[in-house]
C-alpha cells in the first residue's frame, strides 16, 4: 500500500527531473494514478494521499494535456 513517505519519495524524484517536461510528466501522471489505486484499494487515509499528492501540482515543468 502506498504511504506518505512513498508519495513525499516520488515528489522528491519529479522535482529532480522537472528540466525534463517528459520524464516529469510522465511520473507526475504515474503518481496521481498510483494514488487513486491506493485510495481506491481502500488506503485508511486517504484524504492526506491525495493532499500530498496533489502537490505535484506545485512542481514547475512544462504540462502537456493534448
């Protein structure tokens, strides 16, 4: 199951790849989709996964929605 260390884990990993706009994308979109498995799995907090989560919104690169 995935913690808030995993999350706060691959937040660290997108802000060292954020000069790269692929690679940061990429793992931005893996870790929202991780997060949803883990809340849908039944994650007992999951209103905190999601709120750090979210923070990757705040990592400046690059989005592509097209």
């Amino acid at each position: 199951m995935m913690t808030l260390r995993d999350v706060g884990t691959r937040l660290n990993h997108i802000e060292a790849v954020a000069r790269h706009p692929a690679a940061a994308h990429e793992a931005s979109d893996e870790l929202l989709a991780e997060v949803l498995i883990a809340i849908a799995a039944g994650a007992t907090n999951p209103a905190e996964l999601a709120a750090e989560a979210l923070q990757v919104l705040d990592i400046d690169f690059p989005r592509s929605f097209g």
